[in-house]
C-alpha cells in the first residue's frame, strides 16, 4: 500500500488523507519495511484554525506524508462537502495501535512527552544560630515528656495522628492516579496501593507487582515493601505500550523539563538522545506547535524513522490525564471533557476561538460542495 493511494479531503484549504485508522497503521509498517520514514500530523479544529491564519503553522502540514482528520467536527464537515472522511483517527488512539502493529515487526519506538518527575527540592541550609534554637527546643520537649507522663502520652498520640494521615493521604494520592485509567485496555490499568506498599515518584504499581521498566521488564521492588516505578511520564507510557504490545522495543524515553526548548545546550541533548537511540518511530507528545518544530528539527537525522506528533496522547496513556469516555468521543464531546478537567488553560482556546471556526467550517461545508 502507497501512501499515494490515498486521496485528500479539502477542508478550508487543507487537504486530509481519506484514510483509517488501520490502514494508516498498514502503511507506517510497509514504508518501515522499505526502509522509508515519513511524518504523521493529526489536525484537530484547533490546528485546522490556526493553519489557516498562520503560514508559518501551514509549513507543518506541508511537510507531512500522511495528515489525519483528529476531531469529529472535521469529519461532520468532509460529510456536509460530499467528500466524507471514514471515520476520525485520534492521536489518543494512534498512539496505541501504531505500538501494536510495530509490536509485530519486533520494532522500537522512543516516546517524548509527558509529566516530568518533579525535582526535589533542595535541602534548606540552616544557620547555627537556627540548629541552635532547634536543638534546645527538641531537649526541652524532651525533658518535659520524661517529667510529665500525661505529656508524654500526648506527644506520642500527636505524632501518630500526624503519620496516620501522612500515610493516608499517600494512599488517596495512589489510588486517584490509578482510577484515572479508564481510557486504557482493562488489563492495564493499574489497581490500588495496599497500604503496606509505598509509592516511590510516578504511578502506584498493582498491589504485589513491580511495575514495568521502559525496556518492558518488570522494575525490582526496593527496601521496606516500596514499589519502585517508571519516573516520569514518557517512561510510565513507554511501559505500559510496551506491556500491551508483544514484541515492541522501547528504544528510550524522555518527558523534558518545562521550557527546554529555550535552553539550545538542552535541546541538543534531548534530540541527541533520540538520535543515538535510532528509533522506528516517535511519539512526540509536546503540543502543537512545539512537536511539530521539534520533529522539523531531527527528520533530517533519521530519514528512515516515523514521526507522529501525538499531542496530549502521552499523557493519556501515563495515567496522568483521564481521557474522555468512549461515548464522548464517538459523539464528538471530548472537547467538552477536556474543557472541564482544564477550564483556565483551554476555556479562551475552545470558546472564544475553536468553537466559532467550527460553527463556520460546518456551514461553509455544504456551499463548496455545490
């Protein structure tokens, strides 16, 4: 299959491949196995508005070998125009199918994106005169817990409350990341902390199970029951994509620290990193249009790599975003889902902006038609 053989669908002058899901993943294989790479690109409305008003966004879409409808709206509108596109071919969705179907052909992937681990932060330096003040006053509680034996007691119930709820707090923590799963297969989806288990920086494991390594293997379980897992959140999806596909090679991971990009020492690292891995494919989940300039910037390097900017599709995948029921994404209502877990950053976007183009790009559909 070529991926000339698809022919485009024009919405509001961009053209997007009449193509599915499956058959997109039919031709990232077939081009690997001649030796070609190419570059995916999913439009949503977002994209589609800002690629309109913005020739500097449109070079993107130019660029890109195979460019797929990401939004029901799109889809509503290749119908109203006479031309309808299959179906709608999310990156959320991609992300698993396209790591299933290299699974087969014992392929690697390398997935940026994703939550950084958080960085400690550093240890505050405490002056003599603060340590001084410190000591006298732990000696002092000291001396009088030993003298007063009704003190004591309070003490130690004080402290206990205080760990108990330490503890459960750790717990509520766990088991709220783990029911944020609900958009991954069953099987993935990681159950409640006991309480005996720690949760050592990332998702908690399944009770009694070390968690998967980004090469696939299961992680050992450190001292005192704690369950060490995979740190940030490119390293959480790189695992579990490798859990769900027999056979695919995770080549590496990597979640940036906020804000690389403006640091060229940085930005050289993170694209040396991939690079040197020599990935089949990249899941490039920063953000439109920040993946697609880092794409731009290693395709030259590896000519025979896929590429597919995947958007929050890294995140979904972690755990770290619920993503939107399947009813809400068949009927075209993810938007309204991700609108109300994120309303500060994306309530300016989807209403003052998205939601107006979409209105037009639906009623201009059935005069190009015509």
């Amino acid at each position: 299959m070529a991926i000339e053989a698809f022919d485009r669908v024009h919405l509001d002058g961009t053209g997007i491949d009449r193509i599915t899901e499956d058959e997109v993943v039919a031709v990232v294989r077939e081009s690997l196995a001649r030796g070609r790479g190419g570059r995916i690109i999913t439009p949503n409305v977002d994209i589609l508005r800002r690629v309109s008003v913005d020739p500097d966004v449109r070079r993107h879409l130019d660029d890109a070998d195979l460019i797929v409808a990401d939004g029901m709206p799109l889809v509503w509108a290749s119908r109203l125009g006479g031309s309808p596109l299959p179906e709608r071919v999310a990156g959320s969705s991609l992300i698993w199918s396209l790591a299933a179907g290299l699974g087969r052909d014992t392929r690697s992937i390398f997935v940026i994106g994703g939550t950084p681990c958080p960085t400690p932060a550093p240890a505050a330096v405490s002056s003599p005169a603060a340590r001084t003040t410190r000591e006298a006053s732990a000696t002092r509680t000291t001396r009088e817990a030993a003298a007063n034996p009704a003190a004591r007691i309070r003490t130690t119930a004080v402290r206990s409350r205080a760990a108990t709820a330490r503890a459960h707090a750790t717990i509520a923590k766990a088991r709220a990341a783990a029911a944020k799963n609900d958009s991954m297969p069953e099987d993935l989806q990681t159950s409640p902390v006991a309480d005996k288990h720690r949760v050592v920086c990332g998702t908690p494991a399944a009770e009694g199970k070390a968690a998967p390594a980004a090469d696939g293997r299961a992680a050992p379980a450190v001292e005192g029951g704690a369950i060490r897992v995979p740190d940030d959140g490119a390293a959480r999806a790189a695992a579990r994509l490798a859990r769900a596909s027999p056979g695919l090679r995770i080549a590496g991971a990597l979640s940036p620290a906020y804000g690389f990009e403006e640091d060229e020492a940085g930005y050289a690292e993170v694209c040396d990193r991939v690079i040197a891995a020599r990935p089949d494919l990249v899941f490039v989940g920063l953000g439109f249009p920040k993946q697609e300039v880092v794409i731009e910037r290693l395709r030259p390097e590896l000519p025979n790599t896929w590429f597919v900017g995947c958007g929050a599709a890294v995140n979904f995948v972690a755990g770290d975003v619920a993503r939107a029921p399947r009813w809400m994404q068949r009927t075209g209502l993810e938007w309204a889902h991700r609108l109300g877990a994120e309303p500060r950053r994306l309530a300016g976007r989807y209403l003052r902006h998205d939601a107006p183009y979409a209105l037009r790009l639906l009623v201009s559909a059935p005069r190009s038609r015509s």
